[in-house]
C-alpha cells in the first residue's frame, strides 16, 4: 500500500484529487512507469497520526504545510493495490 497526504501546500482546502477519490476510490497511479490499480481509503485520526510522522520522518518539509494549513486537518489516504489494471 501506498500512503498520501492531502496537503495542497498548506491551502485552506483539500485539493481536488482528494474530493475525486473521496467520491471515486477506485484509481489508478503511476509508479516508475508502471501503472497500479488502488483504491483509496481514508485512515482513522489515531493511523493517520502515526502515518503524518513517517511523513515527516521521511520529507520534514511537510511541517510547513501542516502550519499553513492552520484549522484544517490534512487527511491522510492509504492506496491499496487491487487486482485490476
């Protein structure tokens, strides 16, 4: 699985793709050329609080979105591979 955050550089909204897959989990991305079909799942506030920290373990930069974010929680999605392509 493959975990994103919904963080539009900090914007007072969730940007767009997140709406798409909120009414449409099913997608498909692009990993080094190779295409994956996922379906997107929101995680519960206690899983996306330990995924923020892996997120920003691995790209502190994130810390600025999250400020400029301000009142708005920037959720975090899980995207399982499913069987189709």
């Amino acid at each position: 699985a493959m975990i994103v955050a919904a963080a539009n550089d900090g914007g007072i909204s969730h940007p767009g793709w997140y709406f798409n897959l909120a009414a449409e989990p099913a997608a498909r991305v692009e990993v080094m050329g190779r295409t994956i079909a996922v379906r997107a799942e929101e995680l519960p506030p206690d899983e996306a609080a330990a995924a923020w920290e892996r997120i920003l373990r691995r790209d502190p930069s994130y810390v600025r979105y999250a400020r400029a974010a301000g009142e708005r929680t920037i959720p975090v999605l899980r995207l399982v591979p499913t069987s189709g392509t």
